[in-house]
C-alpha cells in the first residue's frame, strides 16, 4: 500500500487549482494536518471541506477519517524512526532519564490512540456488547493481560463472558461460538499465528469478531468485523510491550465505560452485588 504522502505527491501534477493549496500544506505540514479537523485544514489551506472530502476520495480514501487515521499512522511511525535513538532506553540513563521517557512515550501513544479511534464504530461495538450472548476474550503475552483485565471489568457488572490463559483452550472456545457471540481478540501486532487462528475460527462460525489492534494491515485487521485501533508506537522486536499496553489498557477502558453508560443504574446495582470486602485483620 502507498504512503499517503506518495499518494498526495503522485496526485499534485492532475490536482485543480483549490486541490493543490491542500495538497501543499498536507505535504509541507504533515504533522500539523494530521492533527487538524476537516474545518481546521481547510483554513489552513484556504479552501473548503467538501474540496478536501472530494480530495480523500479522489486519492484513495473513503472519506476525511481514514485520510486522517492513515496520515497519523504514517507520522507515527516517521517520528519512532527518527526519534528512536533518543526515545529508546540507553544504557547511560539515569533513573530521572528513564521516568522522563517511559512517561513521554506513554502519553504520546495514548493521545495518538484517541485520534485513531473512530466513534462510529465505537458505538457498533457497545451495540454488539448490548445483544449478544457471550463475550470471548482472546490474548497472549502482555495482550492476554489486557483481556483478562476486559473480562473483569465486564464480569463485574453481569455481562457473560469468558477467557482462559492456555491458547489450546482459546481455541476450543472459539469453535464453540455462535453467531450470538462476540470474539474481542488483542494483538499489539496482528500478526500473531495463535490469534489470527482464534479469530478465523470464531468468524467462521458466525460470532462477531472487534479487534484490539494497531493501526496497519495486518492478518488479524483482515478478518476483524470491528477494528479499535490503537498507535503503532513500539517497534514489534521490543524488549517488552509498554506503551503499547497502556493503549490498549486504555482502549478497554472506553469500551467498557461506553457500555457502562448505557446500563448506568442497573451497572451500578451489579457492582455493588459483586464487590468483594476486604477481610479485616484479626483484632480489628
């Protein structure tokens, strides 16, 4: 697949006169673009918002959100190869060094997170939580930590769900779904084996699938009825997930809130019924 900047570069020789004001500040101001509403870049590059919609359509988009998710895909994944070197853990850092970096990246990969996410297809899923039967977790490695926070989060307000730690099993419980299920798989990648073969399954035997994931073509992005995406901010040789889990973290948490939201007092009633005391110590 192009670039979006290749294609806009491609695109400039053919473009209308109101089309290249556009395309010029989307290539010298990448970054600021990305960030932009339709209503901003439009008057940054004097001109309108149906000439940019016409112009996302016109290079290959469906519309201004997936020009955007694409071209902040695309900037992310620049600036961890520019800044890599500066990001990464060196061996020389101090303990205030390795607080400063750790703390940046995870912020910048949450804010990053929020931009990609797509409202329309936030609320497909919630409305998919609302009226199926069963909601099947599936992870591994520091994904499966994700999911199992999911699934007590949603366990806790009464939604039936389920997970297990052992592939093997995840497996078995995919070939069980029904298409009055949901499958939420999480893979930072979306190329790993044991979860593209989960989420196949579950699909082929009719259970929605929404995928946790970053923000490429992948196998598992190919087969998810439903994508959440989250920044592709880790190289996917790392020494461990980091921000990438905080993403996703955080994407559970919308989810989650989202459904709450609609079932607030009922929600409430349920988490009062399940909490569990602290046992108090002996003499107290």
């Amino acid at each position: 697949m192009k670039s979006v900047l290749v294609r806009f570069q491609e695109y400039e020789e053919k473009a209308s006169s109101a089309e290249k004001l556009i395309v010029r500040f989307i290539l010298e101001h990448p970054k600021e673009a990305s960030s932009y509403s339709i209503h901003q870049l439009a008057g940054a590059a004097f001109s309108s918002s149906s000439t940019i919609v016409r112009l996302c359509k016109k290079t290959g988009f469906s519309g201004y959100k997936e020009f955007q998710k694409a071209l902040i895909a695309e900037m992310t994944i620049r600036e961890q190869s520019e800044d890599a070197k500066s990001e990464e853990i060196q061996r020389e850092d101090k303990l205030e060094d390795l607080i400063a970096k750790i703390t940046y990246k995870n912020i910048v990969s949450l804010e990053k997170t929020s931009k990609l996410l797509d409202e329309d297809v936030l609320k497909q899923c919630v409305d998919l939580l609302e009226v199926c039967r069963n909601v099947c977790f599936f992870g591994m490695g520091s994904s499966l930590l994700v999911a199992q926070d999911a699934y007590m989060k949603f366990l806790r307000i009464g939604k039936a769900c389920f997970i297990h730690e052992d592939w093997h099993v995840q497996l078995l419980q995919a070939k069980n779904m029904t298409s009055k299920d949901v499958a939420i798989v999480i893979s930072y990648s979306g190329l790993t084996e044991e979860m593209v073969k989960c989420a196949k399954t579950a699909k082929m035997m009719g259970a929605s699938v929404i995928a946790i994931t970053r923000f490429v073509d992948s196998k598992l992005a190919e087969i998810a009825d439903y994508k959440l995406y989250v920044a592709a901010s880790e190289f996917l040789i790392r020494s461990g997930a980091m921000s990438s889990r905080i993403s996703q973290l955080n994407v559970v948490d919308i989810l989650y809130t989202a459904y709450l939201n609609r079932h607030f007092d009922e929600a409430a009633a349920k988490m009062k019924k399940t909490y569990i005391p602290k046992e108090k110590e002996d003499g107290m």
